[in-house]
C-alpha cells in the first residue's frame, strides 16, 4: 500500500511486473507537475495518481523498471543531500550539480548537458563525449580528453594546455592563464571562441573564428590583427589595438574603450554592420554613413549630418548638438533619452 497523507492507495496488478518510484525521490528532487506528468506516460501507477482533470493525450508505455524512465527526465538539478541518488541519472538530457560537493563523475559520460560549476571535480577524462560541460570556477586543469565536447565553458578554472580542444564548436577561456604558449594555435577551427581576460597577445592564426572575443587582452596591433578580416563578431574592446583598417568586412565589431582615433583607419569600417566605438577618440565619422547600428557614446564626435541612413544610433554622453540631419534615422539615443521615428 502506498500512503501520501491521509489517502491511501492500493497498487495495481499488472501483467507486467513494475517496480515503483519510491516517493521519497519526489521529496528529494522536488519534482514539478511536468516530471509527474512524464511519468504517468511510462507508468499506470502514476498515471492514477493525476488530477481527474488532466488529459493525458501521449501514449502510455509500461516499463519494467523506474530505471528505465528516470533518465528520460529532461533537467535534473541535485544538492548535496540527494548526491546519493546520482546513479539513477547517469543518463539524463541535463543534470545541474553546480555547487555541490560532487567530485567523483566517472559515471556521467553519458549525459548530454552537464553543471559542473563551482564543484570539487578536478578529474573529467570520462566527459570527453558529453554535448554541452560547464566546468567553470572548478580546479580542473587537464582537458586533454574533452575535445570531442561540443561547447566547453572553462572560464576561470586553472587549464593553460588547450592544444587538444581544437575541434570544439564553442569554447569559453575567459580569465583563464591561456597563453600563446597554450596551444591557442590549435584553435583556429573553433566557431565560438571566448578568450577575454588571458594572456593571449599572438591571434594570427584565428581568422577563421567565427566570433572571437578577445576583450580585456593585450592584443594590439602586432599581433596579428589582421588576419581577422573574415571574422563575423570581433570583440576587441578594451585592448591596445589602434590599428582597424583591416577589419572592413567584420560584421560586428566592438571597439569599445580602445585607442582608435581618426588614424586608426575607422573609415575603412564603412560596411560593418554593427560598430560599437564608445569611449574611443574618433571624432570624424563622416565615412560611417552605411554603418547599420553605430554607437558614438561617450566620444568627441560632433558632426554627424552624414549618419541619416544610420538605422540605430547611439550620442549619448557627446556634445552633438545639431540632430537636424537625423530625420531618416529609426532609432536615436541621446543622452539616454530614445527617439522613435
């Protein structure tokens, strides 16, 4: 018999032999109505336990086992008081165990998303074929077997070798002490690369990347700066890069907070699509006309009759004082006052 309460129900006989969710997972995973739900559609036994007034639409399968149907769960998050219960989810889409005490998971290779921040793990050599692995702020330092991961999130871990992780799609080093002694050369095929905050000045073999974010570095203009022409999304904000002559075809480009002035080469920006140059010490723009979303926050930009066919434009904090010429632009900011057109 099964009791929750005061109401008591007596299980029923199947032709299949079931074993039955002990209740006290529903306590310790604190289960919502849609983990109830899901397993109704594999059990009778839960199926009865439903408000009369829920319509179960799905198909209901029989299984042998909860073992079975657990891993079919599509988020699982787990605290330290239900780490005993990790076996039961060695197979889940998602499982969040960001800061617990977790520190042995030899078991969970086969997850597709898995939390690990904040944790004590430091071994990971059975992750290598999880999709998506959240090892930030952990004291991991060998990834030498995670290259087969699809994103990869290591900020602020202490890893410096990133020579095997050159097949990644997605790749988060920020603030790590990734060097150009790291291997960064290897990471030329990666899609989405994050490297704010290294130490990372060599970026000449990166120009296939597809969004690179090098903020926060000591990239300047020898070091390589042009090979990253083709990029699409260049970071580049708060570096000592004065130089951007050659970045005419990136499609966003953020150069906030540089040293770019008027002899940078910012006309040669003319068909970025987005150009974020806040703080920076241009002042003519008048080749920016063709720019789509073009912030001059916080410059010394005065004259700006030749942004009209500029769709989204940011003055704020300059001394323009002559918006005449802006008929034509869709969205204006000044001084943080938005005009719509």
């Amino acid at each position: 018999m099964f009791s929750i309460g005061e109401v008591h129900i007596e299980p029923y006989n199947f032709t299949t032999k079931m074993e039955f969710l002990p209740f006290e997972v529903f306590v310790h995973f604190e289960l919502e109505f849609e983990d109830v739900r899901r397993l109704a559609l594999v059990n009778k036994y839960f199926y009865n336990l439903l408000p009369s007034n829920i319509k179960i639409t799905e198909q209901i399968l029989y299984k042998p086992s909860y073992k079975h149907f657990l891993p079919a769960f599509a988020n699982i998050k787990l605290k330290d008081d239900t780490l005993c219960y990790l076996n039961l989810f060695t197979k889940v889409h998602t499982l969040n165990l960001c800061c617990t005490e977790v520190a042995d998971v030899s078991t969970l290779g086969g997850v597709y998303d898995l939390d690990l921040s904040y944790t004590n793990v430091t071994d990971v050599s059975a992750l290598g074929k999880v999709h998506t692995l959240n090892l930030r702020y952990t004291d991991v330092t060998d990834v030498s077997t995670l290259g087969g991961v699809h994103t990869l999130y290591l900020s602020c871990t202490k890893v410096t070798d990133v020579s095997a992780l050159g097949g990644i799609h997605s790749l988060d080093l920020r603030y790590t002490d990734v060097s150009d002694a790291s291997g960064i050369s290897a990471l030329g095929g990666v899609h989405n690369l994050y490297l704010s905050g290294t130490k990372v000045t060599d970026v000449s073999t990166l120009g296939r990347v597809h969004t690179l974010n090098l903020s926060h570095t000591n990239v300047s203009d020898v070091s390589g700066i042009s090979a990253l022409g083709k990029v699409h999304t260049l970071d580049l904000s708060y570096t000592k890069v004065t130089d951007v002559s050659a970045l005419g075809n990136v499609h966003t480009l953020d150069l906030c907070g540089t040293e770019v002035s008027d002899m940078s080469g910012v006309s040669a920006l003319c068909k970025v699509h987005t150009l974020d140059l806040r703080g920076t010490k241009v002042t003519d723009v008048s080749a920016l006309g063709g720019v789509y979303d073009l912030n001059l926050s916080s410059t010394k930009v005065t004259d700006v009759s030749a942004l009209g066919k500029v769709h989204t434009l940011y003055l704020n904090g300059t001394d323009v004082s002559d918006v005449s010429a802006l008929g034509g632009v869709h969205t204006l900011y000044l001084r943080g006052v938005k005009y719509e057109n």
